[in-house]
C-alpha cells in the first residue's frame, strides 16, 4: 500500500489530473461570475456539470492509472517478484483506487465551493453552498466506484489504454444501450443517478434496486479481476 501511494505523490498522472480537475471547477465558477446570473441555481447547475463530471472522469483515470501504469512500464513482474503475495496487491491497487478517488473528490469540490459561493457574492445571488455540498455528496458516492472498477477493468485488460477505453465506453456508450433492454435499467451510471437523486431529496423510491445493480457491477468486475490477476500469468 505504501508503495501505490508513492506512485500517487510522485508520478505526474495524479498531479495532473487533480490541476485538470481544478480547472474545470475554476471555470464553473468564471462562467457563473460573468454570467451576472442572481439565481443560486446557475452556481448549482455549474457545479454539477462542471466539477462533477470533471471529478467522474478524474476517477476513472486514476482507478484505471493505478493498474494500468504498471503494465505500460513493464513493472508488474518486478512487483510481484519483490512481493509475490497477488490478492494482497490485487487488494492495495483497489484501496488506493479509491482513496486517490476520494481526495480528488474532496479537494477539487471544497475549492470549486468556495468559488462558486464567491462568484454568487459577487453577483448578490442567494448562497448556494448548501446546495452545492448536497450536489458533491453525489460525488463523493459514485466516483469511489467508478476508481475501484475502473482499476479492475485496467486489471482484465492488462493495458492503460485498453482499460481507459473499456471505462469510457462502460460508463457513456453502454450505459445508454442497457436502457433500451425489456429486463429494466441495469446500467451502472442510471443506477448512481438514482442514488444520487435520493440524496438530493428528489426520490426514494428505487433506491434499493439501484444498490443492487451497483453491488452487481462492483462484484463482477472485481470478481472477475481478481481472478484474472491472481490466476493467470502476468505478461
């Protein structure tokens, strides 16, 4: 564990996600500044897109960067011929996953609060910060799962870009056609939408089955990673 968080402090991937990120946060909060709006949801809705879509793919690609990298620089051997133990590797990647996950989330939305609420001030808007942190707790819900299954794909791809390819694919190409199926809505991104809209306040009423088709997802994957990882050979 201690070794995936140095790869997180020193490598230039996270550092230049969370920079990305921040810039889509800052923006949010110039387009609400000189938009002129006096309306507490313009800040809200800015932040929503703006932050919390930059914070989803920010995630992805860290979960998807923490395996990935190791087979683009050919030091996935190295790794486990230092420490052999795979499900204990396999367990560390997933955890970091969602810790980078959730420091992204967390410092990227208490900068992009601060200026969206600044940015209403300025144009007498009522504050929007309560709704603001209500919209980030969505965030703080979906991105952690979107890091560890992400990381699993990279796993069952053995590959950066192939991973990075599979999760953009998972989350906005995929999710779209698994609406259209007679079953009902499996898609994963439909389901933490759902969650998200409990939190809000907005619904209640098919929470249980959107945590259901979360856990599915999560457990598949990781499942099906896992297995992969420790069970076959790495090349």
């Amino acid at each position: 564990m201690a070794a995936e968080l140095k790869k997180l402090r020193f490598l230039p991937t996270p550092r230049w996600t969370l920079v990305v990120c921040l810039g889509l946060g800052a923006m949010g909060a110039l387009i609400g500044l000189f938009q002129g709006s006096s309306r507490a949801s313009t800040y809200v809705d800015a932040g929503e897109v703006l932050t919390g879509v930059g914070t989803i793919i920010g995630s992805i690609v860290l979960g998807v960067w923490i395996a990935g990298v190791e087979y683009g620089q050919n030091t996935m051997r190295r790794a486990l011929a230092a420490d052999p133990r795979r499900g204990r590797l396999f367990a560390a990647k997933v955890a970091t996953a969602v810790v980078a996950s959730l420091l992204l989330t967390l410092l990227v939305w208490a900068v992009s609060v601060v200026l969206l609420s600044l940015a209403a001030s300025l144009n007498d808007a009522s504050s929007p910060t309560r709704d603001l942190l209500t919209v980030s707790a969505k965030s703080f819900v979906a991105n952690p799962i979107y890091a560890a299954i992400g990381c699993a794909v990279a796993l069952l791809a053995r590959s950066m870009a192939g991973g990075m390819t599979a999760m953009l694919a998972l989350v906005f190409v995929l999710g779209t056609a698994l609406t259209a199926l007679p079953i009902g809505d499996i898609s994963l991104g439909s389901a933490l939408r759902e969650i998200g809209r409990a939190i809000e306040g907005e619904s209640g009423q098919e929470v249980g089955y959107a945590v259901r088709v979360i856990l599915v997802w999560t457990v598949i994957l990781l499942t099906a990673a896992w297995a992969r990882f420790t069970r076959t050979d790495v090349t």
